[in-house]
C-alpha cells in the first residue's frame, strides 16, 4: 500500500536467523504502522541464507525469494537497502562495501564488524552519501545510538557507564538469583538466541568491548582504538564472590566504562574498560537483570541519563534495525557518525592503568597464624593502597569452592575493600600477594563502581 506517489523501499535481507527473523515478522506484523509513519510501502524483494533448507522461525515475507547469491541482492537494480544480519567480519564485510560500492543504503547490526574495520566503511558510507544504520549493534532494543547522535548532540559529555552484553548479564542473573552453575545459564542464552555464534565473544568481554568502541566513537568523536580497551569476562566470576558482593550490599555485573579526563579526548584522555565489577544496590545498574541492557550517560547539560532494556534477542534487536530502515524511507540525510568531519576521528589519549583509580574488592585464602592480616596489610601499604573494609570468616569451607571435607585445613578466607587506588598499584599488589608465602590461592580481584561523584557508596559487610 502506498499514498500512489512514493515508490516501495526495497530491502534484500542478508541472515535470516535470530534478528533476520525477528525483522522480517516486526515488518509483517507492525505494517501498517510504517506504511503510517513513512508514507510507503517498505518490501523486502530477497533473502540470503547459507542453507536453503533449513527450517525457519517464520514464514518468508510475501513476494520475496531466498537466495544463497549475494549476487541477488547486490546487483539488484530495485534493491535499495542491503541489511547485513549474517554476522562475522569476513564475509559480512565483503557484502556491506559490495553494497555501498553498487549504491545502496546498508543496515547492520553487526558490532564486530565496525569494531574491526569501522572507520573504512563510515568513510565509504561517507563517500558514497548512504546510510549505514547500526542502532542494532549496540543494546538491541535500546536506541543508544540515537541518543547519542541526536538527543544529546548538545552535551558534552563526561561519561558513559553500561551493562552491553546481554548473555552475560544474563549468566550473572542467572547464577546469583537461581544458583544456576554458569555452563547451564550460557546455554540457556543460546537457546533463547541471545549469544554470538561463537559465545565465547560474550563471556570473554569481547562482545561488549565492540559495543563499548562505537559508544566511545559516537560519544566523543575520537577514535579510541579497540585494542587499547582492557577487558576482563565474566569466566572467572564464581559463586563465592556473588555472595561475598551480596554481603557488601553489591551485585558483580559486566560493566563497561568510559569516563572523559580534563576537557577533550585528545589531551585530557579517554578512561575506558570492560570488567565485572562489584555495583552496589542502590545504584540503577544493579537492578538490570536477565538479558537487559542499560546505559547511564553524564551530560554537562542534560545531568545524568539512564537508558535501559532488552539488549538481545530477535524483537528488540529487529525493532532497532527496523528504525534505521525507516530514516532511509523517510529520505532522511544520512548521518551515520553524528559529526560533519567525514575523515577519521582524531586519535584520544588512552588513559593508562596508573591513572586510573577505583575502589577494589579482593578475596584471598591465607594461613590461619598470628601476624597474616598485618603482613597483607604491609603490601598494601608498599604499593599506597589503603582499606576501607576487612571480612575474616571462620571456616575456610564457607568461602572455597572445594566441597568442606576438601577444603585446606589451617587456611582461612580474607575479604577486602580497598579505598580507591590505581588498577596498576592493585595489579601489582596482587601479584605480590600471590608470591607471599602466606596466601595460598591465586587472589581473585574486581573493581567496585563508584557514584558519579566517584564516592564508595555505605557497604554493608561488617556493619
Ligand atoms: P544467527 O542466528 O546465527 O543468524 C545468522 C544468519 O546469517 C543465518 O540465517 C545464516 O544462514 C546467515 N549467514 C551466516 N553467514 C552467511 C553467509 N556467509 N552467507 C549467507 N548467509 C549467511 O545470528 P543472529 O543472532 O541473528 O546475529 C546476526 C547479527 O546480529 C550478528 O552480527 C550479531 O552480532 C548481531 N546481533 C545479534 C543479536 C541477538 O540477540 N542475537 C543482537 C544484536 C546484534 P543459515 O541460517 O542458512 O545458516
Ligand atoms: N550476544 C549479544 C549479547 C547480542 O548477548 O548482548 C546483542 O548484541
């Protein structure tokens, strides 16, 4: 249906998987609405697949064929948007410069890949005039990108602090409020199709480091490149340490950071990271549960700002690339990197671990004996870090992940909170710890997010 003046817009689909299917039933099902809002009929003439066989989550849109030719899509007269939904970096970055090479406005939801080789297609999307929409690649349903771009083009910002990885978060739920072990919750997330085919990206940070890269881009228009982002997954997150959080009044989350030293990235810096974290309960952050994503971004102008949602799954993340369809149908000047500069963005200074400072949660097994807790706090002094809390338990069973007739005998379990000192001083007292004859585990250490003013919130432990 169209007004009888407007053309159809033309989609080829590339992916028909969890978000190319969650796509094709939104434009299906909310048709009428966007036959509303852009005053034309939005069709989709092709979609590419692998396999041809496979069974589908939905029926093919009317009119449209499934093809496993690029060729179909890309030399298409009639196509004008190529959605990219098939995901990895080799051949997904073939297809997307195809596209933009013949023409056509491209839709991606695909983080990895603008992480990877970003700054060549925004120049070619730049170049060719055409709209590479990727609402989709951050938080799934949560218009971050948008926010960035548009609502909040007048501030300038401080920082950015958000949960970006759905399947993590929801392995962290999962254990904490279920006592689910974490291999049974990551498979969980992939049968509810909210992890990357290689769910290794998820767990490790990576995912949420990719997502992180293009906020600090959009955020700030500098480059940070994405190697220089130091990420820590969430393996490494046990049971012990959930409950030890929940005794501080915190919950350990996957958070990724990125904070604006001095007044702009280039000589005053970029602090930014991804690492699970403990957060204490009376901030926003830590009541985003399951597969929920959320960002919390500081304004000069507009103060604090707290976006939150679904951040996987094939309805959210089809709504977002749904969205940037319909910029393109509603003729709308692309604006892909939210600044007039078409060349790359100027390089930020990356903050390193000497200047970047937080409070610390650390857990150690000691020797039961006289003198250890003087010793420890010894090392901490010799590298300037001070402690603001102290938990001995008892029973060295309590805290160790050895069923109790396993756990060492003489051993008991240390729990500290560190006043706010540098990651490079807590790194290294670590690893003087962990050479001392007294500690007898790896240390397990994490930070603790701190309030916007970067205060320790009141923790509980102790009181
Ligand atoms: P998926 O379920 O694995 O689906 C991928 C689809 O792409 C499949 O239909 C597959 O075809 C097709 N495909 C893969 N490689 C292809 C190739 N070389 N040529 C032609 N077709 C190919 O993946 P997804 O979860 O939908 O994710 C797609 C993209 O969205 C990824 O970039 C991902 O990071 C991003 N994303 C996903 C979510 C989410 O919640 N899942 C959220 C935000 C962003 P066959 O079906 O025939 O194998
Ligand atoms: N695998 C990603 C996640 C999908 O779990 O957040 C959304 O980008």
């Amino acid at each position: 249906m169209t007004d009888g003046h407007n053309p159809p817009l033309t989609l080829g689909i590339a992916g028909f998987g969890t978000v190319g299917s969650g796509l094709i039933r939104i434009l299906r099902e909310n048709r009428a609405e966007i036959t509303a809002r852009t005053g034309r009929e939005v069709r989709v003439k092709s979609v590419l697949v692998r396999d041809l066989s496979k069974a589908r989550a939905c029926p093919l849109p009317d009119g449209a064929r499934l093809t496993d030719n690029p060729a179909d899509l890309l030399d298409d007269p009639e196509t004008d948007v190529v959605v990219e939904l098939i995901g990895g970096t080799e051949h997904a970055g073939d297809l997307v410069r195809k596209a933009l090479c013949a023409g056509k406005h491209v839709v991606t939801a695909n983080k990895a890949l603008l992480a990877e080789q970003g700054n060549d297609i925004f120049a070619l999307a730049a170049e060719k005039k055409l709209h590479l929409g990727y609402e989709a690649s951050v938080c799934g349903g949560i218009p971050i990108i948008r926010t960035l771009r548009q609502a909040l083009a007048g501030d300038r910002l401080d920082s950015l602090v958000g949960i970006l990885n759905g399947t993590s978060n929801f392995i962290l739920s999962e254990m904490s409020d279920k006592a689910m072990d974490f291999a049974s919750a990551l498979k969980e997330a992939q049968t509810l199709g909210y992890a990357e085919a290689d769910p290794v990206l998820d767990i490790d940070g990576r995912d949420a480091a990719q997502k992180l890269y293009l906020l600090i881009r959009l955020a700030w228009g500098a480059e940070y490149p994405y190697s220089a982002i130091p990420v820590c997954g969430i393996t490494d997150v046990s049971p012990i340490d959930i409950r030890y959080a929940r005794e501080f009044g915190c919950r350990i989350k996957l958070i990724c950071y990125a904070r604006l030293h001095g007044d702009d990235p280039q000589h005053g810096g970029i602090e930014a990271g991804v690492c699970p974290a403990l957060v204490h309960e009376r901030f926003l952050l830590a009541r985003v549960e399951g597969a929920y994503n959320a960002v919390r971004a500081e304004g000069n102008a507009a103060g604090s700002v707290f976006l939150h949602g679904k951040g996987a799954g094939d309805l959210p993340t089809g709504s977002s690339v749904t969205a940037d369809i319909l910029d393109i149908a509603k003729n709308m000047p692309p604006d892909n990197t939210g600044y007039a500069c078409p060349h790359l963005p100027a390089p930020a200074r990356v903050i390193a671990p000497h200047e970047s400072f937080s409070p610390h949660y650390l857990r150690l097994k000691v020797t039961d004996r006289p003198g250890v807790l003087r010793d420890m706090a010894a090392i901490l002094a010799d590298h300037a870090i001070s402690l603001a809390q102290v938990i001995q338990k008892d029973d060295a069973a309590e805290t160790s992940q050895e069923p109790a007739d396993k756990a060492e005998p003489n051993t008991v379990p240390l729990v500290l909170m560190t006043h706010k000192a540098s990651d490079d001083a807590v790194h290294k007292a670590v690893d003087a710890l962990a050479a001392s004859p007294f500690v007898r585990e790896s240390p397990v250490r994490f930070r603790v997010l701190t309030g916007k003013t970067g205060a320790l919130p009141n923790l509980r432990a102790g009181a």
